[in-house]
C-alpha cells in the first residue's frame, strides 16, 4: 500500500440540527452547489449523524482564508441557514489542514 500525500486545504467546519435531514438537504440543493463555486470552494463533504439523522455536518474545503472569510460573513450564508430550518445556530469551526492521506 502506497501513501499518497495531497494538497493542504483550509476547512470551514458546520455542525448543526435541522428538523428534517431530507428538506433541508433538498433545500440546500437549490443553490448552494452555485453559491461555493462561486466563493471558489473546492469541495464539500456532507455528513449526517448516524445515531441522530437530523445532525448535519458540513466541511468546505478552500484553498485560501480569504475565500473562507468571504464565505463565512457573506449575507446570502446567514439567508441560506434561516431558510433552510436550522433548529439552532450552528457551530462553526475553522481549521487548517495538517495532513491527509490516502491508504
């Protein structure tokens, strides 16, 4: 087995309930594909609790903080989470990538 060693990202971390898992993903569908490339994200992983299917977990990798900071205080984030049932405000974490490998 091989270790491949890949770039470094910046990671914008979402953790947050919603009320329903399947509206708020078909809501989040609409455009938020649109809105990250638009802030030149460069990829989104989507996760839900397995023990509580209405936990959310976001990670938007970026290459850049100031990418991160455009996305994280732009108004149509803060219209997105309001529209799309969030029960409470989400936690939001921001960490630098150490190191990620493929086994």
């Amino acid at each position: 087995m091989q270790n491949e060693k890949i770039e470094k990202m910046i990671k914008l971390i979402f953790l947050f309930k919603v009320k329903d898992f399947i509206n708020w993903k078909n809501n989040f569908d609409k455009d938020m594909t649109t809105i990250l490339k638009a802030v030149e994200a460069k990829s989104i992983h989507i996760d839900r609790g397995l023990l509580d299917p209405n936990l959310v977990i976001i990670i938007v990798e970026f290459e850049n903080l100031e990418n991160v900071k455009n996305f994280s205080e732009s108004e149509i984030l803060k219209d997105r989470m309001q529209l799309t049932g969030f029960i409470d405000k989400p936690n939001i974490l921001y960490a630098e990538e150490i190191e990620n490998l493929t086994l």
